[in-house]
C-alpha cells in the first residue's frame, strides 16, 4: 500500500473512506501524519526493497484494521486478496 500525505479529493468517496489514517506520533520513522491507501495493493519486486533503508514497522494493531479495512474493500478483488493470502 501507500503512504500518502492527504487524501486526494478528487478520488470517488469510495475510495476516500479507504484511507486509513496513521498518526506521526505513533510512529517515530513518520515526519507528519499521513493516510495509508488501502483500495489498492502494490507490488515491489525484492531486489528494489532491500536497496532501500528500513524505517519502521507498523504495530499490530494498525496492520490488522489495514488487513480489515482490505478485505472488506469493495474495490479489491477476492482473487487480490486470495493472492496475497487475504
């Protein structure tokens, strides 16, 4: 998923409601709070995530209401989900 700065306002109210907010304070790696895009689930080949550093993980707590907030999109396929063992 991506981290974005604000919710683009131009995006249908379908996907606005599937930005999660994540509070900077949470999370000491976040310069300001931000929204987490949860109607879409990207795709990285390896070799471009170990080039980059590690900043952070996210708790529990707020990957499971990602995970939710996933499988209940109506936006996401079920063979997305099923893909990635959603």
């Amino acid at each position: 998923m991506i981290f974005n700065s604000r919710i683009n306002q131009n995006l249908p109210y379908e996907i606005k409601i599937l930005h999660m907010p994540i509070r900077q304070n949470k999370y000491s790696f976040l310069r300001y709070n931000c929204f987490i895009d949860c109607s879409n689930i990207k795709t990285a080949r390896l070799d471009s995530l170990l080039a980059g550093n590690y900043l952070g993980d996210i708790d529990d707590e707020d990957f499971n209401l990602i995970v939710e907030t996933l499988k209940d999109s109506p936006v996401v396929s079920k063979a997305v989900l099923s893909r990635f063992g959603l």
